[in-house]
C-alpha cells in the first residue's frame, strides 16, 4: 500500500512565478495552511518540496515552492500530483475512514450474504455512493448510497463492510 495520502492534482500554474494551481482532492482544503514540506510526484518521480506560499482562489490552492519559482519549469508538472507522508494526514472522526481504505472491501449484507468487492467510489452532491461488484451482485456493479441507514459497519482491519439493501436497491 502507498505510504502517501493525494491531497491535490497540479491543474496549471498561476502567475509567472511558477505559483501551482492545485485542484484539492481532500476534503479539507485548508490543510495547505498547515504544511511546510509536500512532495511533489510528476511521471512517478517524487521529490520533496518546501511549502513558500498558500493561498485560495475560487476553488484552487495556489501552492508556492521553493523548488519551483519559475512558470517554465512549473508549467511541466501539470497533471502531477501533490502528496503528503501518511503519518501527516488528518486524524480521523469516529465513523470515519480514508477513502484508499474503502477500496477491495468485501461486502457483505446484515443476512450475511456475500455481495462482492467495493470497487469504485464515487462522489455525488449529498452523499458517496459505493459500487460494489461480484458473484452476489450477478457480476453487475450495485450501488449503494453511503449513508447511515445503508453502510451499518466498517472493519477495516477485517477488510469487511456490512450493509443494509434499501428497498429498490438491486433492481
């Protein structure tokens, strides 16, 4: 398993002074603020880098480097990622887990009936919905909202997921 958390895709640059636009992929943004080193990963490479200046427009993080302080050698990271060590994630709420976790999950029902794997995660206005996939799904990917109602435990350490079919689910 990776020992780094994605917290950001490098979408451009802004400026001429190879500031980074970052599309955050954390749910919370303004972790930016919080860090003074990230790395920098670009065609699988990985290179530490010293965190100059953060700040927000629109949706973007505008990232500053110390490493990158020119738009001809920023602009050549673009579709890179921005990655941090594992043990700098954020701390965890009860009830709450990493999305890299989720994945592989088995899933089963409160019956106890195999449904499959958890295979894709996606990300809607309300709620994440969870894909599942396997021999109890007939092979098709059923999709189960993750709510409270639904998702009724999580043992990552087990690498099991219990839940609750709304009615209409399967159809």
């Amino acid at each position: 398993m990776d020992n780094y958390f994605e917290i950001g895709k490098i979408a451009g640059t802004h400026g001429i002074k190879g500031t980074l636009r970052i599309f955050p992929t954390t749910d919370e943004p303004d972790r930016f603020s919080l860090l003074k080193e990230v790395i920098v990963e670009y065609k699988n490479e990985k290179k530490v880098c010293k965190v100059n200046k953060v700040a927000y427009h629109k949706n973007f993080v505008l990232l500053t480097l110390d490493e990158y302080n020119d738009i001809n050698d920023a602009e050549k990271l673009k579709g890179g990622r921005i990655l941090i060590p594992a043990e700098k994630a954020l701390p965890l709420g009860k009830d709450e887990y990493y999305t890299r976790d989720l994945y592989d999950l088995d899933v089963y029902t409160v019956e106890g009936e195999y449904l499959g794997k958890l295979t894709e995660i996606y990300t809607t206005g309300a709620n994440d919905v969870y894909a599942v996939k396997g021999e109890g799904t007939g092979g098709k990917e059923l999709l189960i909202p993750a709510i409270k109602q639904c998702i009724i435990s999580v043992d990552i350490a087990e690498g099991k997921m219990t839940v609750s079919l709304m009615e209409g689910l399967r159809d």
